[in-house]
C-alpha cells in the first residue's frame, strides 16, 4: 500500500483535498470558520517554518500539507457558491415583478408545453434603475404558436419574480432542488408571451460559444438528413452527448440492462477515440515521435470535446484520459494511476461539486477499474480466433467497469441489471456504427445521396439498439430492483471488494477473514433492520402534478390506489421504486380506481377519498370520516362543516380549487394539507 501511495502522490494529494470539499457541502460553513480555517493554517504554517531548521519537521510539514489541501477544498467550495457574492440576484429579490436582462447560456429544450432555458443573469432593476447582477436562474417560457422559440446567446429582457426550486414532495424522491444547487441555480420563474423580449445577441465566451454553435449546427444536419423521434435523440446523444429529448421510458429501459453508459459522450465514447488512435498511430519508439503522437492523440481528443459543444462529461473524460496518455507514454502502471487522480484533482479544483456527480464518480471508478482488473479478467480464458478475441475484450472491460462500479450502482439506482453482458454485446457495438455514421452524414451532408444512405444505416441501427433494449428490459429477471443500499452499505461493499480482491491476488488469509467478517456484519445488520422495521403501518399521499395516488403500507408491503393510469409517468413510477427500495418492500400491488367517493378504515381511523365530480349535492360531513382526501377538483358541499381532522389536498387539483380550500379554511388553515405546498401526507 505505502509503495503504491509513493508511486502515486495525487492519490495522497485527492484524499484530504475531497474531504474538505465534503465537509464544506455537508456543514455549509460560514464566512466566519472560513477565516478561522485560514487563521489556523497559517499558525500551523508559522511553527512548521519555525521548526525548520531543527530538522525535525517530517510529522509536521505532513500535516501541513494535508491540512492546507483540506483548508483548500473548503475555500474552493466557498469560493464556487454564487450565492456567496453580494452580486448574486438573490440578493434583490423583491415581492413583486422586476425586469431582468440577461442571455440563453444553454441550448433551450422544448418540452409539452413550455420552452426550458437557462438564463445568466447580467442585470436587475433594483428601485426602477438597473444594476449588475450575476447568477443564473432556469426560466420556463410559455409554448405557443405566437411565440418565437430563443435561441442560445439570445440576449433577453424580461419580467417576472423568480421562485426558488422547490423542495422534493415525496419521501426517498430524487432532490432536484439539491441537484441544481450545485450547479448554482436556485430559483426558476415562467414567463408567458407578454413577459419577455429578445433584444439581440450576447458575446460571451468566444470558445464556448463557438463549440456550442457548432453543437447546434451539427444537431441541426443531423434532422436535416431525415433523423427524427427516438433515431434522433439516441444519435444526438451518441454524437454530441446531447440527451436531453431522449424519453423517461427508453432512457429506464437502458438503465435496467446496464447500457445507460452509451448515452451520452463520456469516458466509454472518448476511451473508444483514445484506443483508436493509440493503435492507429504506432510510430517508432523514439522520443520525436512519440512527442509527435502525443500531440496528435491530444488535438483529436479535445477537438472531440469541442466538437461536443464542451459539455461538462466530455471535457470531464478528455482531461482524463489526457492525463492517462502521459501516463501510458511513462510506460508505467503506477503513472496511469497517478494520471487519473491528477485529472480528478484539478477537475474538482475547478469544480468542486463534481465531486457529488454521479457522472464523475461512475466515470472515474469504470476507468480505474478497467485498468485495474482488466489485465488479470482477460487472462482467464485465451481466445483462438478474432471473433472469440473481440467478444472476449468486450467482456473483460465491461466486467471490469461492472465490478468496481456495483457498489455506487447499487447505492444510486437500486438495481443489478442481470443482463448487463448480453445487453452489451450489441449495443456497444452498434453504438459505435451510430458515432461512426452520424460523423460521415455531417461530412458528406451536402452529398444528398450519400448522406441519405448513412441516415439510413443510422436509422436502423438505432432502431435495432431500442427495440433490442426494450425487449431485453421486458424479459423477467432481466434487473434486480429494489435492492435498499445505504451509504454506509455502500462503503462496505467497496471495503469487501477490496479485501476479496486483495486476497485473492496475493493469497492473504488475513485478507479472506476479513472478507468473511465484513459478509456476516452485512447480513447481521440486515436481518436486524429488518426485523426491527416489520411492524411499520403507514398510509402516504403522493404529490405528483395532475395525478393521484396513495399508498398503504403494512410491514414489507405496500398497496398503490391510483386514481388514473399514469403508468407512462416515469417520474412517479421512479419515486414509487425509490420508496420501495429505501422502505425495503418486498410487495407491491396497484389499482387503478376510477371516479367517485371510496370509504376504507386504516389504523383504526375512517378515511374517505373524493375523485373528481360533482359532490355538492351531498353532505360528506354526515359519514363521519376522521381524514378526508380530495383529488381531481371535486366539489363538495359545506366542505368547510366537515368535522374530519385533516383534509388533504393532493397534486390533482388545479390552483382554483387549492385557493377555494385556502379561501374556507382561513381561520383553521392547520386543518387543510397541500401536498403542492407541504408534500406527500404520511400518516403513521
């Protein structure tokens, strides 16, 4: 381990310098301990100066330098956030409409009904003057026939009072706001036709906006050669990295059968080019040319990334796999290490909320766990031909990546796609003919004929890779879902990994008892919590917008009412298996109910659920119930009379209907939950 760390100092260097990023996120320190970390690092700077001619400073220039990488994580954090300059909009918010100037930063998404864009802020009025401003907000600008789609640069003027990003509504569900805090947006405002102009163009950064044109031209070829509906958002993704207008439903079925990974451009996409060009160029080995090599390899992969737009996964596995080419020229494994944590640290200096991307960290462990595993996997079978060769490759790096990067798997997504490898042995392959082909229809798009032929080859292949896909997403056993991984399970399965893994290369008995200690406290700790959660009786109202459902759970299993079909809605199918998993349910029922007035007890309280219609001809009050759940706009008579304890308001109801319960219960508002505004209704 110790000849390991001196083979590889940026590992040293990563460890405290994350931990100091990690402590800033979790604690979100204040501009007074920041000082008292600076004060600290100095004094203990002054006395490592002060011993230094003693000779006796080994022990504390260490902890000097670890602390002062720490203190750095921290300040970069610090220094990142937005929010922290006075400047930022946030500041000047007021309780009604302002006018803002700023420009689209990102190519716009058109979505159902609004246009999603990302604007940065340059200017805010402030007292019916204007003054400089910063940060960036995402505004949702109303679709419509009328209204002119922006563009990226638009400069735009507008009129709003931005909201902040709300809080997650359902237990276990996906924390947008937290997602997008790190990316340092924090409000969002709608806009309807009346609330915007667009005032010309914004020059921003030349590059960036250079790549990104470029990025919406070649989006724009590729529609232009006929590529449309799922052929298109796949190709856009494989190409560009732009995944965007992929839907929920294909996206779930590659994350079931482990192929989400050829989606978007990132370290598989760029480690294909890397390889490539690796075995395309093999000059002498002489300096000249290997100097020659190195700067050709370099162009390719960063004119790639430009090609790309710079989206943040490109640039995130250029640099690294930069950072792998030196290590490769050194001809030294250790180096290839030492590059791949040298590329982690300056990504994380530049950023250091990538550390927290899923992204980011699934890139970084595939590609150290390829270069780890793959030379010892391989060498268990010997190939005789070229085919069995290149299925055989095609395993040993996918069973590389799959090792090391199942216990984070497990942790985010909560599922084992069983079929990884199958799955795999096609998609990979056909992903490549897409990249391939999508690149020579944009080089010969001005060859109708030509370009309409690779369309074609393009179109099937992509369609072969879907239909595959959702098929092999269909097949029973094809994933293993449900799978309630904590984040202390998480760092277990990466300590067994390692013990397992370490015993084996190197015979360590110490190394297998340790192995078979942490199996039986993983069990130990499972049976217990197990046990110790089966008596849980609970009864939830989801919030979904324009959707209804509630949930009884007894014990391990749950019993789903819905009051419509949402079995499209990917969202509040992922939340439904999100709560599974993190609740540990090992049965779930649904029903779908249609409109009416349902009566049930549940805990020994009587409960009555309203779906739609026109009640006010009845006197619900008169049944007596203990809580009353009110969906799809219903109307009911003397609502305000009710005697029930509670009456929940779920995400069905339109804003009509919230502002009439508000407008009733105004002198007992304690009485009346909005699952819009208070989140999901956990009855236990």
């Amino acid at each position: 381990m110790q000849t390991f760390l001196n083979k590889t100092p940026f590992a040293r260097f990563l460890l405290p310098f994350a931990a100091g990023i990690t402590i800033s996120i979790l604690f979100d320190i204040n501009q007074a301990a920041h000082w008292q970390l600076l004060l600290s690092y100095f004094v203990l700077l002054i006395i490592y100066l002060l011993l230094f001619k003693t000779g006796k400073t080994k022990f504390i220039f260490g902890l000097t330098l670890n602390f002062f990488l720490f203190v750095l994580g921290v300040e970069s954090c610090y220094l990142r956030k937005e929010t922290n300059d006075t400047k930022h909009y946030s500041y000047s918010i007021q309780n009604k409409d302002q006018r803002y100037i700023g420009y689209i930063s990102e190519i716009p998404l058109l979505k159902e009904k609004s246009v999603k864009c990302k604007i940065e802020i340059l200017k805010q009025e402030v007292n019916h003057a204007f003054q400089n401003a910063n940060g960036e907000l995402l505004v949702y600008i109303e679709k419509n026939d009328s209204v002119s789609i922006p563009k990226y640069g638009d400069k735009i003027i507008f009129i709003g009072q931005p909201q902040l990003i709300a809080e997650a509504k359902n237990p276990y569900e996906f924390n947008y706001k937290r997602y997008l805090s790190f990316k340092n947006i924090f409000h969002q405002v709608y806009l309807k036709k009346s609330d915007f102009a667009i005032d010309g163009k914004h020059q921003s950064n030349a590059l960036f906006d250079f790549a990104t044109n470029l990025k919406i031209e070649l989006l724009q070829t590729l529609k232009a050669n006929g590529l449309t509906g799922n052929e298109y958002a796949i190709t856009a993704a494989l190409m560009l990295g732009y995944d965007d207008e992929i839907s929920g439903d294909l996206m779930t079925a590659y994350s079931h059968t482990g192929t989400l990974h050829v989606l978007s451009v990132s370290g598989l996409h760029v480690g294909v080019l890397f390889i490539a060009l690796t075995f395309l160029l093999r000059f002498p080995n002489k300096r000249k040319w290997i100097i020659l090599k190195t700067i050709i390899i370099l162009t390719s992969l960063w004119f790639y990334a430009l090609l790309s737009g710079l989206s943040p996964s490109v640039v995130r596995s250029t640099a690294m796999f930069s950072f792998v080419l030196f290590g490769t020229i050194i001809n030294k494994k250790g180096q290839i290490y030492n590059s791949i944590f040298a590329s982690a640290f300056l990504m994380l200096l530049f950023d250091p909320f990538l550390l927290l991307d899923t992204g980011f960290q699934l890139s970084y462990l595939a590609v150290a766990g390829i270069v780890f595993f793959y030379p010892y996997i391989y060498n268990w079978y010997l190939p005789r031909n070229p085919i069995d060769t290149t299925l055989w490759k095609m395993f040993a790096v996918s069973l590389s990546a799959q090792i090391i990067t199942l216990p984070i798997t497990l942790y985010y997504f909560h599922q084992f796609p069983v079929l990884f490898f199958i799955a795999n042995l096609l998609v990979i392959p056909l992903s490549y003919v897409v990249m391939f082909g999508s690149v020579l229809i944009v080089i010969f798009s001005k060859v109708k004929v030509i370009a309409g032929i690779l369309a074609f080859i393009v179109a099937k292949s992509v369609w072969i890779m879907n239909t595959f896909t959702e098929w092999l997403d269909k097949v029973e056993f094809s994933y293993i879902s449900g799978i309630n991984t904590g984040f202390v399970d998480m760092l277990l399965l990466f300590l067994l990994l390692g013990t397992i893994t370490y015993g084996l290369l190197y015979k360590n008995y110490i190394s297998f008892v340790a192995s078979f200690l942490i199996m039986i406290f993983m069990l130990g700790s499972g049976i217990f919590f197990s046990l110790s959660g089966a008596d849980k009786n609970q009864l939830l109202v989801f919030h979904f917008n324009k959707e209804s459902e509630i949930g009884l759970i007894n014990n391990r299993s749950a019993n789903y009412f819905i009051s419509t079909n949402n079995q499209d809605n990917n969202r509040s199918k992922q939340t439904i298996s999100n709560f599974n998993s993190s609740s540990s349910i090992n049965q779930a029922k649904e029903r779908i109910l249609s409109e009416g007035v349902y009566l049930f007890n549940f805990s020994g309280k009587k409960w009555c659920w309203t779906i739609g219609g026109d009640l006010s001809k009845y006197e619900l009050n008169k049944l007596n119930c203990d809580y009353l759940i009110i969906s799809k706009d219903t109307r009911i008579k003397k609502i305000e009379d009710i005697s029930a304890l509670k009456i929940i308001a779920d995400g069905s109801n339109n804003y009509k209907t919230l502002n009439f319960l508000k407008k009733k219960f105004e002198n007992s508002p304690q009485k009346l939950w909005i699952t819009k505004e208070k989140g999901a209704f956990v009855y236990e």
